[in-house]
C-alpha cells in the first residue's frame, strides 16, 4: 500500500486533469462502497459528460474499477482500484 505522498508523485506523473483528480478523490473518500455515476453529479458541479469522461479516463488507467450495482443492475458502482 501506498503513503498519501508517494501516491500523490504517482498521480503527478499521470498528468491528471483537474476534474479527474476530483472525480478520483471521491471516489476515494467513499471507500469500497463505491459510487454511482449520479452520486458523483450530486457531489461535484460538472456536467454529465465531464464525469462520464473523467471516468473513463480513470478506468483506462487503471485508477478505479467499475462493479455492477446488485440493486439495480443497469447501473454501475465505480471504486477505487
């Protein structure tokens, strides 16, 4: 596991927007619970687009991982890797 500081250099290296920064910092504020996408647009002022590409840019860096949501299976939980 990871110290704050040495994931903070870690994070600096991958040249991560603002947005995805934020996105990713609640994501891990909110645990192994995970969120779901309409979770994250009640917490931040982005529009919906902004998350959907903040996410996706954070699942392709391996940053976060994405589980079905077992109450409503048309939904994804997001959570931190």
């Amino acid at each position: 596991m990871m110290s704050d500081i040495e994931l903070q250099e870690e994070l600096k290296s991958m040249k991560l927007t603002k947005s995805q920064m934020i996105v990713l910092d609640i994501l891990r504020s909110s645990g192994q619970d995970g969120v779901t996408p309409k979770q994250l647009l009640d917490k931040v002022s982005f529009a919906p687009r902004t998350v959907r590409y903040a996410l996706r840019k954070l699942l392709k860096k391996s940053l976060i991982k994405r589980v079905p949501c077992l109450q409503d299976m048309r939904q994804w939980i997001y959570v931190p890797a």
